[in-house]
C-alpha cells in the first residue's frame, strides 16, 4: 500500500514537472519573439521536447508543449532566412537591377 502511494506521489510530480516545463517552454517562445530571439527559440524547442517526453497525448500541459515547439521553429527558420538575406545582401549581388559599374 505504501509503495504505491508512493509511485502515485512520484507520477503526480513528474507530471507536474513536464507542465511546468510546458509552461517555461511556452513562455520563452513567446517573450523569444520580442526580446532575444536566437537564443531564447532553441531554449524552448528543448523544453517543450523535454515536457512532451514526460506528457502523453491528452494530459494537460501537451498542447502548450507542442504549442511552444512549433513557435520556437518558425521563428528559428524565420531568423535564419534572414541572416541569410542579410548577408546576402552585403555581397553586393544584389540581383538584376544591381549596377557595379562606376
């Protein structure tokens, strides 16, 4: 009987450790957007990877998780095609309109 308590005890906090890792992971994708981005996006991808190995399908906290994974991608890919196009554009081939000739 104890035993089991205490498995019940362990399994209700490790489930409370991955929706509070849900809800970090969700909050750094989202503040990620606004303030610091590069490397706040790769921070919650890991977070919510994390909660998503400790939540099944249908717990509470598995949305926010999935949630925060799919916002820290889109802006990681969004950040790179921008550094991209950044530096791109200081080579100086700036595409059919550009002129070189001085």
């Amino acid at each position: 009987m104890l035993l089991k308590n205490q498995q019940a005890m362990e399994t209700k906090l490790l489930k409370d450790i991955g929706r509070s890792m849900a809800n970090d992971a969700l909050l750094a994708s989202i503040v990620g957007i606004f303030i610091c981005g590069i490397l706040l996006e790769p921070y919650a991808i890991y977070k919510a990877r994390q909660a998503k190995n400790i939540l099944q399908p249908g717990e509470e906290g598995r949305g926010k998780a999935t949630a925060a994974e799919v916002i820290g991608w889109i802006l990681v890919i969004l950040m790179v095609a921008a550094a991209f196009l950044f530096f791109y554009s200081l080579t100086g081939t700036g595409g059919p309109y550009y002129n070189n000739t001085y």
